[in-house]
C-alpha cells in the first residue's frame, strides 16, 4: 500500500536574537505607550512563555518607518537566503542531491513576491528543470500543517517520489511602527523568523513519521479573526483575542472525526505536534483535549526558545518529536494547527 513518510527534518534561524528584555525595552517607544499601558506590555512579555526570539534585522532597523517596497525587497532577500540554508542542510542529512528531489512544496505567508520563493532554490541549488512547484501562500500559521497534508497526497499517489516541503517565515517584516493597535503590539512581543524543510518519502522509507490521514476544518463566521491587512505600509496582522477560545469550542469535532476514521481515541495519540501560537492557545488545546503536560511539551519547548514562527512553528514542534526518538514503532501522533478563516489543518501520523 504506498504510504508517505517524514524522513528528515532541519531548521534555521536568522541571527539576530531578540530577548524579552530587549522587547520590553523597544515596545513602549516604538509605540509611545502611556506607563500605565507599557506595564501591562511588559507583564505580558514575562507571561508569555517566550526566552528567545529571532529575526533577520536588528531591531533597531525593525522599528524604524518601512513602505511595502522596502518590505518586500527585505522579504525576497532574506526569506531566499535562509530558505536556501535549510534546504541545503536537509539534503545533506538525507544524503540526497537536489536532481534527487521531485516536488517542491513552499509555504509563506509574510511576504508577497512572484516568482515565489521555489523560482529562487531552483536557480540556487540546482534543481531539476521539471520538478513539480507548489507555493502556498495565504494560510498563515497552519500553512505548514496544509503542505505535509498535500505532500502526504502526492506521496500516495506517486509513492517513488521524492517531496520537500519548505517553510519560510519572517514575521518581523509585517510589525507596523505606527500602529498601537492591541493585535500589532502583541504580535510584535509573540512572532520570529524561522524557516523549516522537511523529507516526504514514498516507499522507499524504511523509517521515520508516516503521514497516516489528514482532515481540514473551517470555522464559519470567524474571516476577522486572524489574517492580514495588505496597506501601503505592508501587512499588518489581524488578531482578535477571541481566538484561543473559537479554537478551544472547534477543535475536538475534526479531531474526533480524524481519529474515528481509524478506530482510535484520544487516549491513544502519545504525541500532540500542536502549534505553539501562544501560552493561551496551549492552555486551551490541553484542557479541551485533556492532555497532560508532557504529551505537548516540545510545542512549549519551540514557543520558548523561538517564538511563534508562523507556518514554520509546527514543523519545528515536529522536529523536536523526531529528534527525541523515544515514541516506540507504531505510536500516534497528532498534528494540529490554525490559521484565517479561521481554520484548522490536522494530520494523523505514525512512528514507524
């Protein structure tokens, strides 16, 4: 029966480091915060579970005034540059070249340029003329949860092929200097740059993360809960605070209907690859599933040490679970992440 298997996993990150201390810092000047307000800022930081972030520009050049052009000259360099990094890096742990390499599946939501991203690792790194190319663009922070579910299709259906899925993230172009909005100010204390790819094999996988099912969820009514506003200053984010609990009432019905389709139960899933949007949206995804600490503890692992990387952030969760290597042959996993819409992108996988 041709299945899809996770393979390889690598990561990088830009190498600027923005620490909680430093946000407290930039945050009320930037955004000529009252005291009253900068001290609720600066609580906000310390609760958020955040010691680490990184970005591809110091933050004095983040804060300052940017126009859509400059964004988008900064998106295209620099997204390149660390997409080409990780990519680089995975083919060298699989011991693959890049004519190894079919399909190529990139995921971003924080810049807009065409050619996408994909154009630019055909010409850096040498692909075949006739890979497969398939941008996603649009579905933010669950984009990356979306590209193994299609590279999960492709693997069925073309099970001698080989898949890479590439996400590339840098929020830190979309924070927006004059806008003291609540949704701007906490996505400027919660978001980094990183980027992710990840090896789909067909058959030819011996070991790794099969990608079992996957199931898609959209939550009626919810368009002005989380996305982005295109303006002449770039994007700015949307993000209402309802989300944590639109996601909390909508998660366990397509959670359920994945696991039934395969006769099993919560109880059964040891792994949860959850996307660490924030300390909230941990909390509410543990409560409503009923899951203890140390079956989401890599998601909060990832949101300390990076922050929440968008479409990348899940697949850097995975990573951890891969690398740990403590989940025996035949163990579940579960994937889950959300973006605009609002949405929810699951995937059933299991260690083989």
């Amino acid at each position: 029966m041709p299945m899809a298997t996770i393979t390889t996993i690598t990561t990088a990150v830009p190498p600027y480091r923005l620490s909680p201390d430093d946000t407290k810092r930039l945050i009320p000047d930037v955004f000529r915060l009252d005291v009253r307000t900068s001290a609720s800022i600066s609580r906000m930081v310390d609760n958020s579970g955040i010691a680490n972030r990184y970005t591809a520009f110091p933050a004095e050049y983040m804060i300052q005034p940017r126009n859509l052009t400059q964004d988008t000259n900064d998106y295209r360099d620099h997204a390149v540059i660390l997409a080409t990094c990780v990519v680089g890096d995975c083919l060298k742990e699989a011991n693959l070249k890049p004519t190894d390499i079919d399909v190529l599946v990139v995921v971003s939501c924080t810049g807009v340029i065409m050619p996408s991203i994909d154009a630019y690792l055909m010409n850096n790194l040498g692909f075949r003329p006739n890979v497969i190319r398939i941008p996603i663009t649009e579905l933010g922070c669950m984009g990356g949860a979306a590209a193994i579910s299609r590279a999960r299709e492709l693997g069925v259906a073309y099970p001698s092929k080989n898949i890479m899925v590439i996400s590339v993230e840098l929020p830190s172009l979309t924070y927006q200097h004059d806008d003291p909005s609540p949704a701007n100010v906490v996505s400027s204390s919660l978001f980094g740059d990183g980027a992710v790819c990840v090896l789909v094999a067909g058959n030819s996988a011996t070991s790794g993360i099969e990608i079992v099912d996957t199931e898609s969820c959209f939550f009626p009514e919810t368009l002005d809960a989380m996305g982005f506003d295109l303006r002449t200053e770039g994007l700015h984010i949307v993000l209402s605070k309802d989300v944590p609990t639109l996601i909390r009432t909508g998660i366990r019905t397509p959670v359920d209907n994945l696991l039934s389709r395969h006769n099993l139960s919560i109880e059964q899933v040891s792994a949860w690859v959850l996307h660490p949007g924030g300390r909230k949206i941990l909390e509410c995804l543990e409560q409503e599933l009923q899951l203890p600490r140390e079956m989401t503890q890599p998601s909060w692992d990832i949101l300390r040490d990076y922050g929440n990387m968008s479409s990348a952030a899940v697949l850097f969760v995975l990573r951890e679970w891969l690398a740990q290597q403590n989940q025996p042959s035949g163990s579940y996993g579960m994937m889950a992440a959300f973006g605009p819409g609002l949405s929810a992108e699951l995937v059933l996988l299991r260690w083989r």
